[in-house]
C-alpha cells in the first residue's frame, strides 16, 4: 500500500467535488437545512401540536404531552434521530457517485486507471474522498442540530437534551452507513452509465431507515441504547460484506467500458 | 523482448467486432503508425495495448507481460486518448502533480518536466488556470505532457494533434521522438505520414489490411485530393491532370499519392513557381472502404 498515491487520490476527489457548486452546494445546504429546521420543527410541536399527535403515538396523557421535556426527548430520538441518520447516506452516496460514476462519465477514468496504482490503493483512495468529509459534515450537523435543540431545551425546560446515549450511538452508526453506501456505489459503479444512476441507487438506502421511525411509533420497538447497539453490529457486518464485494469484483475493463 | 508483441488479436463488444486478427511487434525505440479511417479499430488496439481492456481471443504482451496485468505494465506505458482525461476542476499544475505523484514522481521533478515541455509548446501561462477553461488545443498539449513527464518506454497516441496548430504539431512530434519510447500512434490524417518515422499499419473494420513503408502504403492510396499554392496566379496548363486553378491555389484531385511529384513537375514545367503542397482530403480508395 502506497499511502502517499492513497492521499493523492483521495485529496483530488474532495477538490474536485468541493470546486463544483453542483456536488457542494446540495452535500452541504441540505444537511445545514435540517440541522437548523429539525430542531425548530421539534419545538414548534412540543409547544404547541403535541397536545394532538403525542397522545395518541406515545400513549401519554395531554397534560404530561403538551410542552414536556419527555415529547422533545421522544421526538428528537425516535423520529428525528433515524431521519437526521440519512445525512452520511445523501453525503456519502453524492461524493462516491461523483468519485466513481463521475470519473466514468467525464471520461477521464482511463487516464486514472492506467496509472501504476494498485486496485486496492485506488479504491481506497475514493473511498476515503467520500467517507471523511461524510463523517466531518454528519459531526458538523450533529453539533449544530444539538447546540439549538440545548438552546431550546435549557430556555424552555432548564435541562440540555444532549449528548445522550442514543445520539451517541446514532453517530457511530454514521461511518458505518456511510462506508455500505460507498460499497454499493463502488458495487454498482461497473454496471451505471453515469452520476445520476449511481446516485439513485444508492439512495436506496435510504428507505430502510426512513421506516425506523414508523417502528418506533407503532410501539414495534424501543429505539434504546441496545437498538442502536445492535444495529450498529448489523452495519458492521453488512459494511464488511459490501466492501468486500466491491474490492473483490472491481474490474476496470467493466468499469469503463460499461 | 518486444516491447509491445500483439499475436493475433481480436475484440468484441457485444455483437461488434472491433478488432480481428491483428498482429505486430514493436521493438524498444520502434514506432508504429496505425492508419485507417473513423471505426477502424485504431483506438481499440490501443487500449488493448494499455491493458485497459482485454482482448476476445489472442494477447497483447508488453516487455513480455499481458498487457491486461496493468499493475504490473503501467509503470512502463502512457496513453494520450482522444479526450484527454484530465480534470476540468483542477489547474493543470495539480492535475500533472495528481499524475506525477502516481507514477511516484517527485513535485520537483514534475514542475521541472512540466514547465521545460509546456514552454517549448508555448502553454506555460496555463499552469495555474483550470483545465475546464482551456481550449482542446491546449488541452491536448497539457495530455501529452502528462503522458510524457514519467518518462514512459511505451507511448500510446490517439490522434495527438488532432487540435493543435502546425508549430504546436510538430513541437509535439519533436516531443515523442526525444523520448526514445516505442510509440504506437493512431492518425486517420495521411498528411501526417510525412512527418513521422516508422512502420505503417493500414486499419478498416478492425483489421490490418496493409503493413508497410511509407511508400508502400502511399502506393495504396487512391483519391488523393491535394493543394499546390504558387507564388503568383499565372495560369498553368494542366490539361493531363483532373484539377482547377482558382489565382494562386491548385486543388487537384489524383488517382494516387505517387502521382504527387509527376503533378508538381508539370506545374513547374509549364512556367509555375511552387510554394507549397498540402492534403485536403485522401482516401486508401477500396482498401481503406472495404469495398
């Protein structure tokens, strides 16, 4: 492993995708929109539409509902939390789309791929370009998303809400769900034509987290400390899996005669 | 060892046979022209040669390994495709550095290659400007001083001077023939045959349909439409030949490019005076048509 040809590869990814506007733009904007709109959304509700919706999802009473530390709490964790753990899969899967279909459709992969840089040197190159500032702009939301809702919380109720357990694990689960979004674009970067393709793809990942919060609502499971545990297990190995298979069946006839 | 041995190669894709049965053998230093028209196979044989892809049947060898092992040959090659492959979002500074690290380069020596070649092609005011701001021109020169700064033993060039003005051309030419590298280089302009050394292959439809010199090949080729300038517009009798006169210029059109020199000889015979002979158009006639 030459980790100076990694770091090039790696460096000119992230240059590439923060000089165009197109890639930076909606990777930064969308996750500061929901880091600064989720928590607003959270007190708006807790204040003034818990009285409607917490009762009947939480099985509390309206008093202990309306304006409760325990709604901002239930909230913040059980509906935003597997929202708010989408963010290092848009990220993630916008770089690597980018790393990998991008190369392809802007044809400058063979130039890349003639270089004397070993398969594993190359994809770990990409891989890094896609997974560090995925982790650093899911750490950025967090503290941004936790100062307001803290904001909120210790002006409304006097206590801070984070950091808590649960938001600790969701933030371990990032790296995780990101490197297994990175390993499908890699994975499916041999069979797309271009960015777009690749991106809707790997979006897909998208849709098993979104239905977390339906689980939890329909009391089908408690999203604790061990929930995150075992998911963070799950991911582990499925990140493994898909990594794996993406290094193992990269080919780079296919991937730029595909 | 040959530096590049191609034993009867073919690819396909899908249903598409881009190139059947070719064969050669290029030794250190050695330059090989590949000669056809649009669909050829010319720039499938190149990267079939890098070992980009893979032939169908038969085997390209580099210094004595498949090609196809690019871990272990590229060290030793560089191509120059049709479209660059540089990065638009990059200046063209960090765009050889990129390169230059992965060839193991030293900075140093990259900037050092870098600004020796892009001043001889006049393009040394580009290195801090963004790739996707330049002229394909431009572009191609920066592409051959990538391809060029690892000091590679094997070049593979698609059509190098596709875009570049004659001084820039033939600065170029210069450029690859002091590398000492084996060089295969695919041209569909017969023009250029002139200017380069070595052996021509002829291509059409993926297959080697002529090997040879420079003059074996020329006496292949048919059709050839030509541009004599003269010094001045007096009228020149050329009843014998299939051309017009239009003041200085003479745009002739011959059945072979060995008439040339007969043409020139008769233009200066009936009192012309000479000033330069150019290709506008030529075609290796049923050879190269297939027909």
């Amino acid at each position: 492993m030459n980790w100076k040809k990694i770091w090039a590869i790696a460096k000119k990814d992230m240059k590439e995708a923060f000089s165009s506007i197109s890639i930076s733009g909606p990777m930064v904007g969308i996750p500061l929109f929901f880091a600064i709109l989720l928590p607003l959304f959270t007190f708006y509700i807790s204040k003034y539409a818990g009285t409607t919706i917490l009762p009947q999802i939480a099985g509390i009473s309206v008093n202990y509902a309306v304006g409760s530390l325990y709604f901002v709490e239930f909230f913040t964790i059980n509906i935003l939390g597997p929202i708010f753990m989408t963010m290092p899969i848009i990220t993630a899967s916008v770089l690597a789309a980018d790393s990998f279909a991008g190369e392809k459709e802007r044809k400058t992969a063979e130039a890349l791929l003639l270089t004397p840089t070993r398969n594993s040197e190359l994809l770990l190159g990409k891989i890094l370009a896609s997974l560090v500032p995925a982790i650093l702009l899911t750490i950025a939301v967090f503290i941004i998303y936790a100062s307001i809702t803290n904001y909120y919380s210790t002006s409304s109720y006097g206590i801070a809400i984070f950091p808590n357990m649960s938001w600790y694990m969701m933030l371990l689960n990032s790296p995780f769900l990101a490197l297994t979004t990175i390993g499908l674009v890699v994975l499916v970067s041999t069979k797309v034509k271009g960015v777009k393709e690749a991106q809707q793809i790997s979006t897909l990942l998208i849709l098993p987290l979104l239905v977390i919060p339906f689980i939890s609502i329909f009391g089908l499971a408690k999203l604790t400390f061990m929930f995150f545990l075992e998911m963070l297990l799950v991911l582990c190995l499925i990140s493994a899996v898909v990594l794996y298979l993406s290094v193992r069946f990269f080919d780079r006839e296919r991937f730029i005669t595909s | 060892m040959y530096a590049v041995e191609a034993i009867n190669v073919s690819k396909n894709f899908s249903n598409i046979r881009a190139v059947e049965g070719v064969s050669f053998a290029l030794k250190q230093g050695e330059h090989l022209i590949l000669l056809g028209p649009n669909g050829a196979g010319k720039s499938t044989l190149l990267r079939l040669v890098s070992g980009l892809i893979k032939p169908t049947a038969g085997s390209v060898k580099v210094f004595g390994n498949e090609a196809s092992n690019v871990e272990e040959t590229s060290s030793v090659l560089s191509f120059v495709s049709e479209n660059y492959a540089l990065y638009d979002n990059l200046t063209v500074r960090e765009n050889l550095l990129f390169f230059g690290t992965l060839y193991g380069l030293e900075k140093s020596d990259v900037l050092e290659a870098s600004n020796e070649m892009l001043g001889r092609l006049d393009a040394r005011e580009y290195l801090d400007r963004k790739v996707g701001e330049l002229s394909r021109g431009t572009k191609q020169k920066i592409a051959i001083c990538r391809a060029l700064i690892s000091k590679p033993r094997i070049l593979l060039l698609d059509e190098p001077t596709a875009f570049l003005d004659p001084y820039a051309a033939e600065e170029v030419r210069r450029l690859i023939k002091e590398s000492k590298a084996s060089i295969l280089y695919a041209t569909q302009r017969l023009d250029e045959l002139n200017r380069l050394e070595g052996k021509i292959m002829l291509m059409n439809k993926g297959r080697s349909i002529g090997y040879g010199t420079l003059e074996e090949i020329l006496s292949m080729v048919k059709d050839v439409e030509i541009e004599v300038t003269l010094l001045n517009d007096k009228k020149i009798r050329l009843s014998y030949w299939k051309a017009r006169q239009e003041g200085k210029r003479i745009v002739a059109t011959l059945k072979s490019a060995r008439e040339i020199p007969k043409l020139v000889k008769n233009i200066v015979a009936n009192g012309g005076e000479v000033v330069s002979v150019s290709y506008l158009k030529e075609s290796l006639g049923s050879r190269m048509r297939g027909t």
